[in-house]
C-alpha cells in the first residue's frame, strides 16, 4: 500500500499508521555488529532515526549531551533526534569511528580484535522519511527510546531480531528487503510502547495513551474534512466539551481544534507535493471550503502560499 493510499482510506481510524505513512517511513538498512572483547565506536548523528537491539552481551549508549545508558541482551533503543553517539563495552576501549566498519549496506560489521571471543552482537537499522518527519514524528518524541528486555512486547522483537540476523547472515534472495521490511516493525514496536508509557513530552503519540484523547484523536483521522467542533469531537468520545479540552490539552500539548488544523495543513501540503490534484480539490479533500481559505490557513503556518510550497518543496 502506497503513502497516498494509506493516508487517504476514509475508514482509516489509526494515527500512528497515518502520520508512518504521511512521513513516508521507510528502513533504508539493516545490519549486524558482532562485537569482540572490548570495543568501543563512535558513529555520526543519523539523517533520520537510528534502531539498535542487544542481542547478546552488554554495553553502553552515549548519545551527545545525555547521560550513558546501561544495554544488555534484550534491550532495544530508537534514536530520534541528530546527535553524535557511541557504543562501548568499557570506557577503557580506544573509541574508533564505525562507518569505515559498515562497508555494505546490509552487511555485517566487526568491532574489538579479531582474535577475541565474541562478547556482544547488535542488530541496528536506519530509518528515513521523506515528508516533514522532524516536526510531525521525530520532534514530539525524546531523544531516545529505550525498550526494555522486560518489556512487553520485548520479546516478540528479539524473535523478529533473529529473522533479520538470519536473512542478512544467509544473504538469501530479497534478504535486505526483507530485513528492512522487518525493521520497520522494530519501529512500530518501539513507538507503541512509548505511546504506553505515558511518559515524555506532549505529543500526538502520547495522546493515543489516554482513551478519551485517543478516541478524539482517530475520529478526526478518520475524517479529517469533517467540520468537527470541540463539542462534536466530546460527543463522539463520550464525555463533556471541557473534559475533552482539558485532557487532549495536557496529553497533544494543544487542543482539539488546534490540532485539526495542523493535520489538515499537513495533508493538504503533502497532496500539493505527491498528487497533481488542483488547489481548490485539495482544499475541499481536507476540509476547507474554499481555494482562498485553504491559502489563508496555509501561509499562516508555513509561511507560503500552497502554490509557491508545489513548486519549490520536494517529495523528498
């Protein structure tokens, strides 16, 4: 199913696959770093987003300006925002830059001597996006998620783990597609649990943790073009207008109606830059009465007019 397809289903009720497909996720590698006695590497900040799991043995994530981060056989990390980090088994290991170790995409890579025992084994993937991620996805989230081995859900990873690590080890055909396709489960997986923890900063995903504000939240995915009130959406989530604002306030970190103006706006500019659709169709298709209105709304939050945004903005 394409981006354009997903986003634009009108029976679609989950926003967590509405803002994956509007961003145009994607895994753009996958591989394996098998680890032997100590080591430690330095990687640059990722373009987009950056997955790692233990698989086995122990080591530490230090991502620029935080503090370390204690991994074991289990664990799982997603990195969000573009910082510098590295991976280390001891602070006592001279720290080497990783990318001349990753000479292939979907190879395997080896840290620490190459007479040593293996200690530990990573499966890691990157992630890009090709419309707005930073502000829609990225920004709402903290710089980095972290899964737990104990975790629910924590298990079923590691088997997906193991998928990836055979179909990159046995080289079969399709492997890195398949990994890939395998990662972006890994992705899911770590953004559900966040989303269940309650925790972090406000933000559309955090909403989906609170039932009220979740059930509002999949009512206007559903049918962003509807002429929702704040008084239609508390009907539709049971409760009253005051109770929905003040809970979607706290959990989004705006209110209801705000926040239906930024999902339009950034439908609307996604169509402007995927779809050859007229101005004043895209207009009606998100819930704008008219060409002028939509142009209106649209430059007050992005500065320009949804003709200059068509042709100067890139699909990726």
């Amino acid at each position: 199913m394409s981006p354009e397809e997903s986003i634009d289903r009108p029976d679609s009720l989950d926003p967590l696959e509405d803002v994956l497909a509007l961003v145009g996720t994607r895994a753009t590698s996958a591989s394996t770093l098998t680890g032997r006695g100590e080591w430690a590497l330095r990687f640059p900040a990722p373009a987009g987003a950056k997955f790692n799991s233990v698989v086995q043995g122990t080591c530490t994530l230090t991502v620029a300006g935080h503090e370390p981060l204690p991994l074991r056989a289990g664990d799982s990390f997603l990195l969000t925002s573009p910082a510098p980090f590295a991976l280390a088994t001891s602070p006592a290991a001279t720290v080497q830059p990783a990318s001349p170790l990753f000479r292939g995409e979907g190879r395997g890579a080896q840290a620490g001597p190459a007479t040593a025992p293996v200690t530990t084994r990573l499966v890691g993937a990157s992630f890009r996006f090709a419309h707005r991620a930073r502000r829609l996805l990225l920004d709402p989230l903290p710089p980095v998620l972290l899964l737990p081995a104990h975790a629910d859900g924590a298990a079923f990873v590691q088997q997906t783990l193991g998928r990836i690590e055979r179909e990159l080890d046995e080289e079969r055909l399709g492997a890195r597609q398949v990994a890939q396709q395998l990662a972006l489960v890994m992705l899911v997986d770590l953004l559900r649990h966040h989303a269940s923890t309650g925790q972090g900063p406000s933000g559309w995903l955090r909403g989906l943790d609170d039932p009220v504000t979740a059930t509002a939240l999949r009512a206007i995915h559903a049918d962003p073009a509807r002429r929702w009130s704040v008084r239609s959406l508390a009907e539709t989530a049971h409760v009253s207008r005051s109770t929905l604002a003040a809970r979607f306030k706290k959990s989004v970190g705006q209110g209801p109606v705000e926040y239906l103006t930024r999902w339009r706006l950034e439908l609307a500019a996604h169509r402007l830059i995927t779809t050859d659709q007229p101005i004043a169709a895209i207009a009606q298709s998100v819930g704008y009465g008219s060409e002028t209105a939509l142009g209106l709304a649209f430059k007050r939050e992005f500065g320009t007019t949804p003709g200059a945004y068509r042709r100067t903005a890139s699909p990726t």
